[in-house]
C-alpha cells in the first residue's frame, strides 16, 4: 500500500489536532495561544487538498476526514471563544456590581454558539453542493473562524477607553457580529476560492493579488487586519463576480 495516499489525511489530521489544542486554550481564555493554533491549523487545511491533487490520491474519505476536522478547528473553537467572551463580560459586570439579570447572566452566553451550529450546517451544505468544486458560495468556515478569533485579541491590545474596546465590550454587539458570521457561513454569496491549485500566476492571480494586499494590511494594522482582510476578501468577491469572471 503505497504511503503517499495518507499523506492529504495526515496533514488533515494535524488541522484536527491544532484544533483540539486551540479547543483547550480558547476554554481557558488564553486568545492569543488559541488564534495561533486556529491558524497553524487552518495552514493545514489549506495543503490536504493541494497535496492530494498533486500526489493525485483525491478521495472520498479526505472529503469527509476535511470537514470533520474543520467542524472542530472553524467550527467548535470560534463558537468557544465567543461564549467565553460573552460570559467574560457577565463576570465583569458581576465584579462591579453592575446590574445583569438572569437571563444575561445565565443564557446570553450560549448565543455565542451560533456559530458553531451555522458552521456546521455550512460544511454540511458544502459536501453535496457541486457548485463549490472551483469556488464557494458563502463565507468558508476557515475566514470566519479567523475573523471570531481575532476579536478577543484586538480587545486584548486596545485601550481601555478606545472606540475597539467599548464596541467589542458589548455584549449586544457580539451576539450581532454571531448572528452576522451565522448569515455570512450560509448566505448565496459566491466567493472565489483561497486554495492554490497550482503554482502559476494566470489561474491564481486573484489569489496571488489578495494574499499580497493581506500581508500589506497584517504589517500595517497587526490584529486588526484580520476582520479588514475578511471584509476585504468579500468585497473582492463582489467585484470578481461583477467584472472579472464575466471578462
């Protein structure tokens, strides 16, 4: 049995595992442990296809092994981050003494789980929509889970009295910005494809074109590019959609 088979399932195996640490860190609210390995496994997700396309050993079982591992690692994990941000804010309010009834204190939270389930109905859609082959139609569930997990740490590393910390102290706001990533995971938007098929500029330059201006924007902004990279990456669509693909 010739090992090179494996080797797409290995590597989407290793998504699953940063999963699963990030799962842990993101529970014990250490965010930026948690984004890291969200993004170490995302970095994954993003060879299994390439190499099983090169090696030619595509299969059944890498497609489905893909989604599990993403149900997990852009699934589970934003989902936990989240809640534990929701109820990180209940705990503030408690400290102060601040007025919170039952029902934010002891429900609220759990709306952070939207994203989750939205997730999960996302993958779900994607295994037996054959419009998605060469692109996607909704936001894939990798760029959401970038987008929930830098929230914490762009709240982390904002002043205490900035506009970025207010609004993303609020817990009314997030459950917004849940119900928006819900919407976003399934919506009929089509959106071009992030993975490389093959090394070469004219069948990836709107790939090419949007890595570069994200690294630009990671240089610039740090952390808080990310939610610009991903709006960015959704306006871009708009406009390939619109202009380029018909050209």
């Amino acid at each position: 049995m010739s090992f090179k088979k494996h080797v797409p399932n290995i590597i989407t195996l290793l998504n699953l595992s940063c999963g699963l640490v990030a799962l842990v860190y993101a529970f014990n609210t250490y965010w930026p442990m948690a984004f890291l390995w969200v993004c170490l496994g995302i970095f994954f997700d993003f060879w299994d296809g390439f190499f099983a396309r090169i090696l030619k050993v595509p299969s059944a079982l890498g497609l489905q092994l893909d989604s599990l591992a993403d149900m997990v690692t852009s699934g589970v994990v934003p989902g936990m981050v989240m809640f534990q941000m929701l109820v990180g804010i209940a705990d503030n309010q408690e400290e102060a003494n601040l007025s919170a009834d039952n029902f934010y204190l002891g429900i609220l939270p759990y709306f952070g789980f939207i994203i989750t389930l939205a997730s999960c109905y996302r993958l779900a859609k994607f295994n037996i929509d054959t419009r998605q082959t060469d692109s996607f139609i909704g936001l894939p569930t990798p760029a959401n889970a970038l987008f929930i997990m830098s929230l914490p740490v762009i709240l982390a590393h904002s002043d205490g009295d900035s506009f970025v910390f207010s609004f993303l102290s609020n817990p009314y706001v997030l459950i917004g910005i849940s119900l928006l990533s819900a919407f976003m995971l399934n919506a009929e938007i089509p959106l071009f494809s992030l993975k490389i098929k093959y090394f070469n500029w004219e069948t990836n330059k709107l790939q090419f074109v949007f890595l570069i201006i994200s690294i630009l924007l990671l240089f610039v902004l740090q952390y808080l590019a990310i939610p610009v990279i991903i709006l960015f990456y959704v306006a871009l669509s708009a406009v390939n959609n619109k202009f380029w693909a018909k050209a």
